[in-house]
C-alpha cells in the first residue's frame, strides 16, 4: 500500500516539527551543562538551521535510497 500525497505532507510537516522542537529542547536542557548561556531566540534560530540541514539531509538520503531500490 501506497502513501497518498496527503499523508506523506502531514508525515513530512510532523517530522519538521518534531525535529525542531526536539533540537531547541536539547539546547535549552544541554547548553547550560556546557557553560553556554544565550537567549532564547539564538537558540530558536540554531534550531532553525539544524532543521533545515536535517531536511536537506533526509531529502538527499531518500532520494539515494530511492535510486538503489
């Protein structure tokens, strides 16, 4: 069974979210352990940049994966 259009933006949408949270959340529970202390929007913006490799980077994985099939 295939995955309809739909179903793979929501799949694709969640996984953005979750991913962004998750990495803004590590900041936030893992910086301070380092001695690393800034605000809360540098942290949003590193979460940012961290989603957008991790897309990019599940992007390229699945379309190798994709051409090995």
């Amino acid at each position: 069974m295939t995955q309809s259009r739909r179903m793979s933006l929501i799949e694709a949408a969640t996984n953005v979210i979750v991913g962004y949270a998750l990495a803004v959340g590590l900041q936030i529970a893992v910086f301070p352990v380092f001695g690393i202390h800034i605000a809360l929007g540098d942290k949003l913006a590193i979460g940012l940049a961290f989603t957008g490799v991790s897309l990019v980077r599940g992007y390229v994985l699945r379309r190798m994966f994709g051409r090995w099939r």
